[in-house]
C-alpha cells in the first residue's frame, strides 16, 4: 500500500464508504435529476452506481459517470451503453473478465482482479458533471484506493477520470499530465492513461479499438 492510500485510510476513524447512499443528497444538481428520472423511469436503476469487481483485484479501472442509457438504466457500471461494448471486449480478449456480456447486469459476466469504479456515481445532466460535483464524489473513489489491499494498477479512462485520480495518490498534474498511453508511477502504484472508450471518441478517430486494447496489453504484461 502506498503512503497516500494509508493516510486516506486513516484520515477517518468511521469506515470507508465506498459509494453513496441510495438517496445521497451531497449534489444538489445530481439529486434533482435523480428524482426527475426515477419520476419518468421508475424501473431503472437511478441512483449511485457502486463499483463491479472484487475489492481484492490489483486492477482499478476509473470511468466518469454512468450513462444514462447505460449504468443509471442497469445499476451496473459500462453496462448497456456503446463504451460498456468496447471495455468489456477487451477485458474479456485480456482475461480481466470471463463469461458473455450481454449488456445487463444479470449476464454472468464476472471481472478477473479487477474493478470498475467511476469518478462521479451519479448520472449527470448531459453526461458532463460540474467540478464541484467532481470534487465532492472524489471521496468515495479516495475510500475505493484505500480499501483495495493488493491495488498494483489504476487504468483513468479520460482525462476527468485521470484527474480525480491524482490527488488521492498524491500526484500533481505536473508530475502526471494525461495523455493516451501514458503510464505514471505513484510509489507501488502505476497509473495508465486511455481516452475515454466513449461512442463519441471512437466515431471520431479519437479512439480506436487498437489504441485502446494498447493499454490493457501493456497493463496485462506489467502485472504478469
């Protein structure tokens, strides 16, 4: 464990926490939208997403927030969206996952030392959460790096993703500025840089299935 990841855990005498609550109300903005989607999709899930993977896994990948089509609709992260399409692909292709993803939380996939978490918990307007919203969620993906005892890898999928990560390992934009393909040291911890698998970043050319396979062989062979 790090020097930072064992100050973040003993800068609180309560346990870790996580995720929010079901009803966190910490965001005003995110609260109001909440209600205003479970008022219109009461089936859906519509509430904090909590990260998928065992605790134990040496692999954190860090995403932005759920979609709303995707992770609010299924209450599980990537999933039921285009960029839940292309990272479990790859995760299945570099055995960080077994199993068939079918888009739904109750598929059977299963994650293989590793775990997804996001930046925010909740779904923004637009899918672009205000930095006051960053800044406040950042405790919870704090309590996920301090909770995981074996963490050797974090993989920030876009740079608000990249970002929130630093200040919990105690890194400086300076010391680790984003870029594709970057890999960053934080004392046992190695940070990797991914544009965000986003539909927008491959339709563009941002993205390509290639660079992105790219980092997780490189995380792969690190780890191995």
């Amino acid at each position: 464990m790090t020097t930072s990841r064992s100050e973040a855990a003993r800068s609180s005498r309560q346990p870790l926490t996580v995720v929010p609550n079901r009803d966190c109300s910490l965001c005003p903005r995110l609260v109001a939208f909440r209600e205003a989607n479970r008022a219109r999709e009461p089936l859906w899930h519509n509430a904090p997403v909590p990260p998928f993977g065992d605790i134990k896994a040496r692999l954190l990948i860090v995403g932005l927030a759920p979609g709303m089509q995707g992770a609010n609709r299924t209450g599980r992260p990537f999933t039921g969206d285009y960029a839940g399409d292309l990272l479990y692909a790859t995760l299945l292709e570099y055995g960080f996952a077994k199993g068939s993803y079918q888009a739904r939380p109750d598929d059977g996939l299963k994650l293989i030392d590793c775990r997804i978490a996001n930046a925010v918990h909740c779904v923004p307007p637009q899918n672009k959460p205000l930095p006051v919203e960053i800044n406040t969620c950042r405790q919870f993906l704090a309590a996920n790096l301090a909770t995981m005892p074996n963490l050797r890898a974090i993989v920030a999928l876009g740079r608000i993703a990249h970002d929130t990560v630093l200040k919990p390992l105690s890194l400086k934009g300076s010391q680790a500025p984003f870029g594709h393909g970057a890999v960053h040291q934080a004392g046992a911890l190695r940070l990797y840089d991914s544009y965000h698998c986003s539909r927008y970043n491959t339709n563009t050319g941002v993205l390509t299935p290639d660079m992105f396979r790219s980092v997780f062989a490189k995380v792969k062979a690190d780890l191995d």
